[in-house]
C-alpha cells in the first residue's frame, strides 16, 4: 500500500520504556530520550500532522538518524462514535525505538514540515488510540504498559493506543 507522506519505520530498535504524560494543556507527550543538556542538541526535524477533520499530531526527530525522539498529541479531533477497531490478531514485537525513513526530510532545508493526514480518534477506558485512515495494522509493537504502536505491511505507521488517564476537558468538542 502507498500512502502519501506516511512515516515508513526503517528500523525497530531495542530501547527503554518511552515515558507518557498528559496534563491540562497537552492531551499527551510521548518521549523516549530525555534531553542531554551536556552534549550538543541534535539538529531535529519537526513533523507537524494536521487531521483533516481535526486534531493535530508533532513528532520530533533526529533529522540525520530518522529516530523518533518525541510524539506530542497536541489536539485531539472527533472521537469516534463507533467502538474501538479491535487490533488483528498479528505479530507482537518489542523495543520501541522506531527508525523513520528519512525521505520524508531528505531533501529538504526546512526544520518543520507539515503533512495532513486523515486521522480517527478513539476513546480507551483510559486513553486515547488514534488510527490513520487507509493504513491497516499487521504488526504490533508494544512499547511498556502504556504505549502500543501499530504497522502495516511495508512498516508505516498505522496507529497509536496510549493508556494514561487524560483530563476529561480535552474530550469536549
């Protein structure tokens, strides 16, 4: 499947347990290195995704290795009125450091690029799982208790279900 400016994981790499937060003001910020302030920062690259029926996404990563340093659900669009999509039953791996193709950035100068995609919100118990349109999961990557990652096929990003309690205000629409 082709799905244009999708996030093609180039490489699943052992690493620690991404960390979850939500609070007021960020329904939830995904980070899976804390910032070392002794050494020098590396050049990122921001990837701002904007739902096509709303919600907006911000990934930060490693401009020259394609890692994925940070994903901030900034604004959660519609929730979805249906059940959540129960994930296949498919390959489970772990070690949640994802690798993205950098042909994404490659040739570009900018340090921001933005995309839209057709993004659907759903409700967990306690969380949020956000699935991209026309992007099926086959593959499962369990990052820790809170944090599932889906691919397709060909290693595009398909979906995120995070489980942590979110304040009911970012709900409201």
């Amino acid at each position: 499947m082709t799905y244009e400016h999708a996030f093609r994981v180039a490489q699943l790499k052992d690493n620690h347990v991404p960390t979850v937060t939500s609070d007021h003001y960020i329904p939830v910020t995904i980070q899976w290195a804390a910032p070392d302030f002794r050494s020098p920062v590396p050049l990122v690259v921001y990837v701002r995704v904007s739902g096509l029926a709303d919600g907006e996404l911000e990934f930060t990563l490693d401009r020259s290795s394609g890692e994925l340093r940070r994903l901030i659900i900034l604004d959660l669009g519609p929730i979805a009125i249906e059940s959540t999509p129960q994930y296949p039953d498919v390959p489970v791996d772990e070690g949640c450091g994802l690798v993205i193709d950098a042909s994404l950035w490659r040739d570009s100068t900018r340090n921001v690029i933005s995309l839209e995609w057709l993004l659907r919100f759903y409700r967990l118990p306690t969380g949020v799982r956000i699935d991209f349109a026309g992007v099926e999961p086959t593959q499962l990557v369990v990052c820790g208790p809170l944090l599932t990652l889906g691919l397709s096929t060909d290693g595009v990003l398909a979906s995120i279900a995070v489980r942590t309690d979110i304040d009911e205000h970012h709900f409201q629409t």
